[in-house]
C-alpha cells in the first residue's frame, strides 16, 4: 500500500490571468486584441469574484494548500503607481485561503506583464530587474505576514521559449540573442528577488520563508542509437532542464526545487517502444516514468522538492484519473529511494483559459461551465479527495 507522510502538502495551482478574468492592464489583453485570438480570455473562470466560492470546493476536497499568482499588472497598472485596493485584494485571498486551512503558495511572475512593462521592452529592458524588485518589494511587504512559499518566476524557460524563440506568446520575438539577455535578467530578477524577500521577512522578525521558481521538466529521451539523437536529447536536456537548476543552486538561491512535470519529448520520434503511449488530448505523451527518473537525478542537489504543477488536458475524467494516480505512484517510489518531497499539486483547480490555445483543452478537476460559471466537480476529483483525506493510495 502506497502511503504518503502525515504532514504533505496537497492541492492544486492556477495563474491570475487563467482564471481571474479582466486583467486590462496585462500584455496579453493587449495583445489577444492586436492578433484577434479566437477565444479571448474575457471574464476567463471570474475567479477574481469568485474566489471564495473556489476555496470552499478546494476545502471540502480536503486539499490543504493553493498555489496562485499575482497579477504584477493588477498591482502597478501603470508605471510606478500601485493600486491599494489590489493589494488588498490579494490580502483577502490569502486570508480566505487560511480561515480554510490552505497553505498558499504564492508565484510573483506567472507569464503576464503590465502593459507600461511590456510597451518599455519588457524582460529586454536594461531597467527590467529593477522595475520588477519594485513591484516584489512592494507586494511582499504587504503580504509577508500571510506567505511562507513563494515562486518567484514560473517556468523561465517556457515563457523565452514561445515568447522570444518560437513566437507564439507576446512579444512574439523569434531571436537567440534576445532570448539569452532576457534569460539573464529573468535570472538576476529571481536573484534580486530572493535577496528582497529574505531581507523583508528579516526586518520584520518573521520566520525565513522558502523561496524558489517553478522549474518545467521534461524528460528528454533518445529512441534510437543515432549519435546525433543521442546528442539532441542530451543538450536539450542539459538547456532546458538543467543548466538554470545548477546555476541557482550553485549559487544557493533556493530553498526548495519546484517542479512542474507533464510530459516527455522523444528524438526523432517515439519508434518502436514508444509508438504506443497514451497521449492528452493535446497531444502530450504520457510518461510518468520521466518524473521518476528527474526527481532522483535531482537528489544529488539534496534539496526538498516541491511538485507545483502536474496536469492533464483531457475529455475523458478516467484517462485523467489514470494520470493522476500514474504520477502520484512514481512520486512515491521516488520518495521510497530518498527522495525528498514536500507535497504535490495538480494542475489545475478549475478548467481555464489555455493560453494561446484559448478553453477549449480542459485541465481541471473542477469542470467550468463558461456560460453560467457554474462549477462541476468531477469524478477525478472525489477521487483524488479521498487520497488526501487518508494519504493512502
Ligand atoms: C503553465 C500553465 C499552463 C500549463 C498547461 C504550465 O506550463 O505554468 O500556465 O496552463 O502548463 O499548459
């Protein structure tokens, strides 16, 4: 029998621009306007309104922490006024998750960015580090005394991949070069970040926080003996999982590893071994496995692990259920050979607005009807409530 320790961390992730709605002042509204995406994120799950409501079903699905983000364009709407009345807001989520007894976890830079940021070059801009230490300066100290987790950057590596090489994401920038200097100050930012928090928590006499970023893995495998496959499976490996891994670590800026884990990538394709893999409906292999070879190739950094995001788009609520229950196995067999692990979040509470992709792919353990917002909770989702509830598997 599968058991999980008494004090785990369980529940689920979501981003500010995914489910809040009517995030005017982002890039992205800017920019799903100028390219006339098809399903705009509009009022996305109006979670901005609904919050409560969300936390209650996180509650009674016995889930004891939230990952969320901070909307940085909701905080500074424009270029160095911040707006009270946000911070209050999140003030109030933060609140409303404690009174249910959900830990939060708290990103600060979940893809999105202020207008004003992005119309000044965004993450090009010489002053970038600067402007965002401003923003985590001021949000962090209004919410020091309600936050012991923070992401500081989800998934750095994702965003310059489809923001500044494959163009799919605003600036739409298809350039190595700009890719590497955003790179460098999305690097400084969490460096920058880390020292700002710390030294907040300090001054005030409150217990260190633990801070990371959520880093995305994915297994990288080779199908075949071919020298050049071998080699591309290797330095994708090496850039994309990593190299930043190794320089934050080396350089003891982070406390925990955070983890986003959904799929694998085969080179050139998945040949013989692999031709049968489940996939999402976006395509995605299924490979469970790729989390348990990543999570003891991270042992050797002897950090805790922290899985923040972990998920399926998926019409069928049992392939969902098999890919939950898949992963949380591997995640236990990882722990049985040391590893470390803190807790494990699913990706995502609600279904929401997918990006570029819009909502049509459907993540969550709570169905959304987008024309009442009515909430349906699915089968998954009484399931993975009684893990929670027992830890047992
Ligand atoms: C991102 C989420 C996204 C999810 C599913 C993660 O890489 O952090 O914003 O919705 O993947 O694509």
């Amino acid at each position: 029998m599968i058991e999980f320790p008494k004090e785990f961390l369980w529940g689920t992730a979501t981003s500010a621009y995914q489910v809040e709605g009517n995030n005017l002042n982002s890039d992205w509204w800017e920019w799903e306007k100028m390219v006339g995406l098809k399903e705009r994120s509009g009022l996305a799950c109006r979670h901005y309104e609904l919050y409560a409501e969300d936390f209650d079903l996180a509650h009674r699905l016995n889930h004891n922490a939230h990952r969320f983000s901070i909307e940085w364009s909701r905080i500074e709407p424009q270029e160095y006024q911040f707006a009270p009345k946000e911070i209050q807001h999140y003030k109030e989520i933060l609140i409303a998750l404690r009174e249910r007894n959900l830990e939060p976890i708290v990103t600060l830079h979940h893809f999105t960015l202020p207008l004003w940021f992005a119309r000044q070059n965004g993450w090009l801009n010489k002053k970038a580090q600067f402007y965002f230490l401003r923003y985590v300066e001021t949000i962090v100290s209004s919410l020091c005394p309600y936050v012991h987790y923070w992401v500081t950057i989800n998934e750095p590596l994702v965003y310059i991949y489809n923001a500044y090489i494959s163009g799919i994401w605003p600036p739409q920038e298809r350039s190595i070069f700009k890719a590497k200097i955003v790179l460098d100050n999305l690097t400084s930012a969490h460096l920058g970040a880390y020292k700002t928090i710390k030294q907040i928590y300090k001054d005030r006499g409150l217990n260190p926080p633990s801070i990371s970023i959520a880093k995305h893995l994915r297994e990288f495998i080779s199908t075949d003996n071919n020298p050049c496959h071998c080699f591309t499976a290797f330095f994708k490996d090496y850039v994309f999982n990593s190299r930043l891994l190794n320089n934050l670590i080396s350089l003891k800026y982070l406390d925990f590893i955070g983890i986003n884990y959904y799929t694998c990538e085969f080179t050139p394709g998945p040949g013989k071994k692999f031709q049968d893999i489940q996939r999402s409906n976006l395509g995605w292999p299924i490979y469970p496995g790729g989390l348990f070879y990543l999570l003891l190739r991270l042992k050797r950094y002897n950090l805790p692990i922290f899985i923040l995001e972990n998920g399926i788009s998926s019409d069928d609520d049992q392939q969902r259920w098999d890919f939950i229950s898949g992963h949380l196995k591997v995640l236990y067999e990882a722990m049985q050979q040391g590893v470390r692990i803190w807790g494990y979040l699913y990706w995502s509470l609600l279904d929401n607005f997918e990006w570029e992709k819009g909502f049509g792919p459907r993540f969550g353990l709570i169905e959304m009807d987008y024309k009442s917002y009515r909430r349906n909770i699915r089968g998954s989702a009484e399931k993975l409530a009684e893990v929670f509830r027992t830890g047992r598997l």
